[in-house]
C-alpha cells in the first residue's frame, strides 16, 4: 500500500453551522463545499488548509455514528483519512492480511465521491483511520 498524502481530517460537530465562522472568520480558511451523505447519515463541510483538507461532520440522525460519538462525551478530531495509490480494495486486503480489523470489508462512496473504508481504532492505535482513493 503507497499512501500518498494526508486527504482530509475529519472534526466531528454538533451543529456545522455553528462551527463554521471559528475555521472560516477567525482560522481564515475556505469553506469550498457542503453536501449530505445520506447513506452514512452525515452532514459534511470542507475546508482548505494549505494542501490538506478538514472535513466538518455533524450527524443528521440519532442513529448516526457521529451523533452516537458525540453523546459519549467525545469532540473533536473524529478521523485522519488517508490517500492510497494502489487503490482502497487493495488496500483492505493488505492491512487485513497484517492483523489490522476493519470496519468496511469493501470500499464504499464517501463525500466528495472518494472511494473509502474505515480501518478499526482498536487496531490503528486508537485513531480511526480512513483509507480513500480518488
């Protein structure tokens, strides 16, 4: 697996629009795109941060992980995604091959339409971390 660069971070949020005017009025960064990925019942913003991105995420249902991971106290730094050459499929079966659990067996439409997957933070030491490809 060649990872090429760090593709977003993403900051989970109660309320996007809340949080918006801290990274664009006083972090002075570009907030480029909203969209809702409605099968992972999420709410995204991104913004630009030099040649990494930062992904806002607020969960649109009670059964959202990121609504489920907010009420357990968490905030914060959510996930590091990460941009992988040989492709998210492959990938997968690298990382799984070396003891690594995951959270998606196969790679699915993310944001952006990124391909993606979730490796487990149980295995990851502790940071969820996302594998995608575009």
């Amino acid at each position: 697996m060649k990872i090429s660069h760090i593709e977003h971070l993403g900051i989970a949020v109660e309320s996007i629009e809340a949080a918006l005017p801290y990274f664009t009025e006083v972090l002075g960064l570009e907030h480029y795109a909203t969209e809702e990925v409605a099968d992972q019942k999420v709410k995204t913003a991104f913004l630009r941060c030099g040649e990494v991105k930062l992904e806002l995420l607020e969960g649109t249902s009670p059964e959202s992980s990121i609504t489920k991971w907010l009420e357990k106290g968490n905030k914060g730094v959510h996930h590091v995604a990460f941009c992988v050459e040989d492709g998210v499929k492959e990938a997968l079966v690298e990382v799984e091959g070396k003891g690594v659990r995951l959270i998606d067996a196969a790679p699915r439409l993310g944001a952006e339409q990124l391909n993606i997957a979730f490796l487990h933070p149980k295995s990851t030491c502790g940071v969820l971390t996302e594998l995608c490809e575009h």
